[in-house]
C-alpha cells in the first residue's frame, strides 16, 4: 500500500502499467504487479485493502 500511495501521491492517479516498479525507501516494489493482482483477486480483498485502495481511485 505504501507504494501504491507514494505513486499517487507523486501523479495524481493510480493507472499503473504493469511491469512498472516504485521505489519505496530504497525498496523495489512491483506496484504494477500487486495492482493487477489485485483487480483479479478483489473478491478475496480484506474489506479494509478494498477500501484503501478506493480511495486512491483504484480502477477496478
């Protein structure tokens, strides 16, 4: 969630391309990756990962 929160903090938006990878305290982290797995696995989301990412306007 930090990572996806730093790119939208920094763009304005959360349409991530896939392979894209964001820096997170020196960390790799495939943002991309995690966002797309997401969006398959939305049913099986915790109510509280759902709601974080809607508010960063997660594009379902």
């Amino acid at each position: 969630m930090a990572a996806a929160r730093q790119f939208h903090a920094r763009e304005g938006h959360l349409t991530v391309p896939r392979k894209h990878v964001e820096d997170v305290d020196g960390e790799p982290v495939g943002l991309g990756q995690f966002l797309n797995n997401a969006r398959r696995r939305a049913a099986t989301l915790s109510p509280q990962r759902r709601a974080d990412l809607d508010a960063l306007g997660m594009r379902w």
